[in-house]
C-alpha cells in the first residue's frame, strides 16, 4: 500500500508545484475567503493551524483575522521524540525557526521561552495541510505521518478535522490504513466539502 501512497503523492506534488504564482494566489485567496467564513460563526475556541510549506495553500490571511478576533492559534514543532509534533500557540509576532524540512515553527522552548505545548484535547479545530484526500475523509498527507500520530494521542477529545486543499486534489479513492485518522470536512478553492 505505501507504493500506491508514494506513486499518488508524487503525482500529486509535481501538479501542486507545476502551478503558476497566479493560479496559487488566485486559489489562496478563494481559500481563505471560505475558511473564514466558515470559522466566523464559531466560538472563541483553540485552532490548530498550520504555517503553509512547499506550496501548500497559505492560510495566513485567515490566521491573522482568527487571531484579531480572540481565537488562541497554535501551530505544530515537529519533536522532541521522533515522528511526533507537539503544537504550541501563535500569534502574527511568534519567533519563527525552520525545522530540518525547511517548514517554519515556533522556536524550541528555552529558559527565556518557557512555552508549554497544548494537548490535543485543547483543541476545538484542527486545519490541516493535505497532498490528497477522497470523499470518504481520508486524506493523503506528505508521508510522515505526524499528524497521525499526535491526533491518535486524542483518545476521545479529537478535534474537528479540516483539511484545506485545492479542488483538483481530490481523488476518488486515497489508499488507507489503520492508523490514518479521517477529515470531517474539506476547505478548497471551491467551497467546503462536507464528508
């Protein structure tokens, strides 16, 4: 099954990185105009977020404005053990360090940074980024499996997941496995994709 995963996935990233800047910040900006109106009728509630990499859609625009009205942003490091994130909160001056993938996060808690990371049951909302997805929920990430791992810690307090996506990343089928933790809903360029 992870030859299938692999094959899809790099289809997938070469049609994601093949876009033109135009088609991107068109397709950001549709993006962020359905997010943040979906996100505008919630409570004030804790968001996991993520900082766009490799020309996932960017998601800033709705993270500041999320951040203005009252909403508590956190965003993933990836460690301190191997395979796993931890998620610790945002905010448009949050001091910024690449990870070993190039990905920005929040700097690694110091003596003079004595921010703690928040537990996934913090957590109302979970954006996150996809390579693929279906109309199932499952979704096609870039392969290592952190977003997995940390939402499989939930027990029963998992968060709703979106996935933010452009349109044409939807397949008709994702390969799965046990371990591969479903999306309630897709944002794209196109609207909000229930599932």
């Amino acid at each position: 099954m992870s030859s299938a995963k692999n094959i899809l996935r790099q289809r997938l990233l070469a049609q994601r990185n093949a876009l033109s800047d135009s088609e991107k910040q068109q397709a950001n900006q549709r993006i962020n105009e359905y997010l943040s109106g979906y996100l505008s009728t919630c409570q004030t509630a804790v968001i996991g977020a993520y900082l766009a990499f490799a020309g996932e859609p960017d998601i800033a625009p709705s993270l500041l404005q999320l951040n203005q009205h009252g909403h508590t942003i956190a965003v993933p490091r990836i460690g301190p053990q191997p395979g796993r994130m931890q998620f610790y909160r945002w905010h448009p001056d949050s001091r910024l360090t690449d990870n070993r993938f190039g990905i920005a996060e929040p700097e690694h808690p110091t003596d003079n940074n004595t921010q703690t990371s928040l537990p996934v049951s913090a957590f109302a909302i979970l954006l996150i980024p996809l390579v693929g997805f279906d109309a199932d929920g499952h979704r096609l990430g870039m392969g290592g499996g952190y977003y997995d791992r940390w939402l499989a810690d939930a027990d029963d307090a998992i968060p709703e997941r979106i996935g933010i996506a452009h349109h044409w990343q939807q397949q008709a089928r994702i390969p799965f496995d046990t371990m591969d933790q479903p999306l309630h809903r897709v944002i794209t360029d196109r609207g909000i994709i229930e599932l």
